[in-house]
C-alpha cells in the first residue's frame, strides 16, 4: 500500500512556502494551497494574522504547528484521499498521481492515469477500456494495481508523458503562462 507522507514530502519540496505571484492564475498561495480555489481553508486565518506583524517574501515558511497539521490535513483529503491513493501498490505510481492531482487538479491526475491505462492495453487485448472520467474507482485501482506488477517505468513514463503534453497545451494556449514552464518541468 503506498503511503501518503512518502509522496507528500516529494511534493512539498516542489510546492515551497508563501508566494504572491500576481502572474500565477493561483494567486496568493501557501505550500501550494491557492487562496484564490480555498478561500475557506482554515489556514488563512493563521496566515493572515501571521502577516499583520510579519512581511512575508517569496517561499517563507510560517513555522507554527497548528499550521503545518491543517496544510497536512488538507493535502491528505483534498488530494490523497479523494483519489484513494491508499489503494495502490506502486509508491511510486501514487507519488505522480498525487504530485499531478496538487499541480493540476485531482479530476485531471484520474483522468490521465485512465487514459494512460487505455493506452497501455493494447487495443483492449489486456482488459476493456476504462472510462475517463476522473474518478478512481476499484476498477481503475485494479487495473493499476495489475498492470504495475509488471510494468511499472512504462506506465510512469506514460503519465508523465501526458502531463508533459498538457503544459505544452497551457503555454499554446496562453503563452504567457511559458514563465512557469521550467518549473513544471521539475514535475514531470
């Protein structure tokens, strides 16, 4: 079974501290949770009582327990849980999907390791093709399960692959958003 803390520490390497980019669509966030999508997140309120008496620049880390047990928390249910990620076999697999899901959206993680999977099934020789619809399901888990008892680099090069191609897709789309190319990079 993989483990949460293993891919959460991963992660929180990539996500760093405070950051207020006017630039970045997340807006002001904090170890990559956006205020802008979690306004309710009870750790604003830390933060912002935190900022009353402190300037914080690009990357600090508030050092305070209660905070650091609610971004916990968050990451845990918001990104962890939602896509039973307690489920798979493969740390490493459930470290990319978990990684992709903070970066791009949980819905978007599912839907690429579905996508990766049918790809992967040889025109559905192996097992039908699932459905992409950003869910993690016990099927999907099955499949990943199966299919990482033997292949387990080429569905990671897969998913990383297609993550790949959907920053390329943001930055054709607004090339403005090319600023946080390199970065992604580190992700993939």
């Amino acid at each position: 079974m993989a483990e949460f803390d293993k891919a959460h520490n991963l992660t929180a390497k990539i996500e760093g501290g405070y950051v207020n980019d006017p630039q970045d669509k997340g807006g002001e966030t904090y170890k990559g949770i956006a205020r802008k999508y979690h306004s309710n997140w009870a750790g604003w309120i830390i933060i912002d009582e935190y900022k009353k008496d402190h300037q914080l620049k690009r990357n600090d880390v508030i050092r305070d327990e209660q905070l650091e047990f609610l971004t916990l928390l968050f990451y845990r249910e918001k990104f962890w849980d939602v896509n039973r990620l307690d489920g798979l076999d493969n740390q490493d697999v459930a470290n990319e999907i978990y990684d992709t899901g903070v970066n791009m959206g949980t819905r978007t993680a599912a839907k690429m390791l579905q996508e990766a999977l049918n790809l992967l099934n040889r025109n559905e020789k192996d097992y039908r093709d699932l459905a992409v619809d950003g869910k993690i399901g016990t099927i999907t888990l099955s499949k990943t399960n199966i299919f990482c008892r033997k292949y387990p680099q080429v569905l990671l090069k897969t998913l990383n692959g297609l993550q790949f191609m959907r920053y390329v897709e943001i930055c054709k789309k607004n090339p403005a958003q090319e600023r946080f190319f390199r970065g992604w990079l580190l992700r993939v």
